[in-house]
C-alpha cells in the first residue's frame, strides 16, 4: 500500500528523468549510451502513431456524416493555427529584442565551426512552400505509414472517412472494425507506455553526458530567453485563450501532467500525442474534431519552436554583430510563418528550418551561425516540444467548442476530478 504511488506514471517519469540527469552528470559516458533506451521508446511510439491517427480519424468523420461540419472544423483550426503561430513569432522577436542574449558576443562568423551542422544542409536547401505541400500527398497509399508523416496519414484518412461517409449503410462493417482495430492498437498504445520511464531515463541521461551542464553556460542567456519567453506565452496567451473558452489552463495542465513529463524526458511532442488523443475525447472532445485538430496541429501549430525559430535567428544575428532593421525583421517573420509550417516535433528539426529561413535573407545573416546553436539546442527543445504540446491540447478544445462538439459539461467534471487511467493503456490510478 506505502508503495502504491510507483504505480503512477507521473511519478514514474519523474523518478526516470532525476536519475537519468544524475546519472548523465556524475558519469557522463555511461550516460551517454543510454541513448538507444529514448530512441527504442521513441521508435515504438511513432511506430503506433500512424494506424491511431488513421483510425480515430476515419471513424470520426465517419460518425460526423456531414461533410460540411469536417469542413467546417478543418478551416477553423488552420485559422486558429495561424493565428497563433503568428502572435507565438511576434512574442519571440519582441522577447529577443528586449533581452538581447546575443549582444556582446562578437562571433566572428568564419571562426565558426560548422562541422556538426553538414548533415542539416542538404535538408534546408529542400524547404520551400511547393515541396512542403506536394510532401503531403504520399507516393501510395501504404507509404503514409511506413514513413511516419503525420499529414500524409492526415490525408488517406480524411478520403478514407469521406468514402465511408459516402457509402451510408454499406460502409457500416468497415466502421465498425475500425472501431474494434482502433481499441487495439490504444491496447498496444498502453503496453509500449509501460515503457515510458525507460525512455525517459535514457533520452535525459544521454543529453546530460553528452552535452554536459557546463555547455549551459556560454549560451545561458539564450536558454533562458527561450523558456522565459515559452512560459510567458504558454500563461499569458493560451491562458487568455483558454479563459475565453470557458476552461483554466491550470486545470488542463494538472490534468496532462504526466503527458507533459513524458514529453520533458523525452524531448518530443510525438511521445504523447497516442494518450492526447484518448485524453481529449474523455474531456468531452468529439473524436472526429480531435482526429482533425490535433495531428494537424503538430505540423501547423508549432507555437513554441515559432517562439524557437525567431529568437534562435535574431540571436545569430546579434551574435555576429549583424544590425537587422525592423523592415528585416519583418521580412524575417514573414518568412518564419511559411517556413514554420510542417517542422516536425522531433529533436533537430529546428535546424533544418532555421538554416531555410537563414538562406531566404540573402545572406544577411550567417547561415553557419546555426552552428553556435548545437551545444543547448537539446537543452531547448524540451520547451518547444511542451509549448507545442500544450498550444495543441488548447487548439483542440478551442476549436471543438467553436464548433458546437465539446460537451462543457463533461470537461469540468473531468478537469475538476483529475487525470483517471486511460481506457485501453492504464498504468495505475493517476495515469
């Protein structure tokens, strides 16, 4: 009975993620090869997140029947997206122009050294609008899955639920088999999270023995700027936000605590989004806007790596001495709010989409000052990855009560009472 709160994955993750950092501080290299326990973990969950995603979607909008309402909810979440995403670019510049983290340095930019940023350049010299939307259509209908893109998946199962909801009566079989196959998959969901403190463990025990506490230091300013600036707009805007929705953000975030911590320890959004899903429709979300909104979300919603991705580029350019106008600037967050768009939620991909906007200045600002990044970026991804998190648990309940399908009802009781196990993946009382 005495140990009956080890049962609870909040404590357990917290427990993972202490042990992992003393372990990475006091044995650097041993906790630098706890690498493979987070990316096991991470493999496993993106390994499931496909046919999830797939099923919730197909049989949500196969329930909708109205092809109108999954319109309806489809434009208004990508208004809200940009929306959001801008005002989340705007907070950044602001922040970073206040607080100046790169004032002083006086970085000579061929002094730089850009051997850990190679890999990253091929990839940047590809970003653009056109590939980014042709991206979105598979090469065929199975490589949605095998390749793990969230939008191509999106896609297959938003025609899949539209030719369902076509057939009527006939597509009832395949409705309810996908039914019967999504409480499957959120079975195999629950077993792979069992695993969740391993992970954690591992991905935080690596950071801390590779990277070390000391590289915190010469950057410190930087890391600080980015999760000042992340809590401010997690508290100030989706507070407001979620205030004019009818619900506390307070509430929501006691509610997806553990969701948070596994994020935390893991440096990824995708990590949670399998139990998101779940933890939604039991705040009285309908499946169908969640299906939607939410994996949506983690390709147009990316609030904290927007907050990221300004303060990153305008801290280069005040590394290296390089004065950008306010017209430059502009022209800066205009091109973030494309550039922005479809970064994944896993470590690294910032840089790719820092190193594309960068290039679009002409030159204006080093691109090889991306490499100054390296040693904290591990270090900040931890708050982009919970600020994306949370503005796309926020997104998809704004989004559902804008359309009429969030029972208030449910969701007070729900936020009131606290977290219950998850149907089909409990992991103990408080899961």
């Amino acid at each position: 009975m005495r140990m009956r709160w080890l049962k609870n994955l909040y404590v357990q993750v917290l427990l993972a993620i202490a042990v992992g950092v003393i372990l990475g501080w006091l044995r650097p290299d041993l906790g630098e090869s706890m690498k493979p326990l987070g990316d096991g973990f991470i493999k496993l969950v993106k390994m499931i997140i496909a046919p999830v995603i797939f099923l919730t979607i197909v049989a949500g909008i196969a329930k909708m029947g109205d092809l109108k309402h999954v319109g309806r909810i489809g434009l208004k979440a990508l208004i809200y997206f940009e929306v959001l995403t801008t005002l989340a670019l705007v907070v950044g510049m602001v922040v970073v122009n206040t607080l100046k983290p790169g004032a002083g340095m006086n970085i000579d930019p061929a002094q730089i050294d850009t051997s850990g940023i190679t890999q990253y350049r091929a990839s940047a010299s590809q970003q653009g609008t056109i590939p980014f939307l042709l991206d979105i259509i598979p090469h065929d209908f199975l490589s949605a899955f095998t390749e793990g893109k969230l939008l191509q998946v999106l896609l297959v199962a938003v025609l899949t639920g539209v030719a369902l909801t076509r057939l009527g009566p006939m597509g009832q079989r395949v409705l309810d088999l996908s039914d019967d196959l999504a409480q499957v998959f959120f079975g195999i969901v629950g077993m792979i999270m069992k695993l969740a403190p391993l992970g954690a463990f591992g991905a935080m025990a690596f950071t801390v023995g590779k990277f070390g506490v000391e590289s915190l230091s010469s950057l410190g300013r930087l890391l600080i700027a980015v999760y000042v600036t992340c809590a401010l707009f997690v508290f100030l805007v989706l507070g407001l936000v979620a205030r004019l929705s009818g619900f506390s953000l307070w509430k929501l975030l006691r509610y997806m605590r553990s969701e948070l911590l596994l994020v935390l320890g893991t440096s990824s959004s995708e990590s949670a989004l399998p139990r998101l899903l779940k933890r939604l429709e039991t705040l009285g979300c309908d499946r169908g806007a969640v299906g939607l909104v939410l994996p949506t979300g983690y390709s147009f919603n990316l609030d904290g790596t927007c907050i990221y991705l300004t303060m990153a580029a305008i801290f280069i350019a005040q590394a290296v001495n390089v004065d950008l106008s306010l017209g430059e600037e502009l022209t800066l967050l205009g091109v973030l709010l494309l550039t922005s768009k479809g970064a994944a939620g896993v470590t690294g991909s910032g840089f790719i989409t820092l190193m594309a906007t960068l290039a679009a200045l002409n030159g204006k600002v080093p691109v090889e000052g991306v490499a100054l990044l390296l040693g904290v970026d591990r270090f900040m991804s931890e708050a982009r990855a919970i600020t994306n998190v949370i503005g796309n648990t926020v997104a998809t309940l704004v989004v559902s009560k804008w359309e009429g399908v969030r029972d208030d009802t449910v969701m007070h009781a729900e936020l009131d009472s606290g977290p219950k196990p998850l149907e089909g993946m409990s992991l103990g009382h408080g899961a």
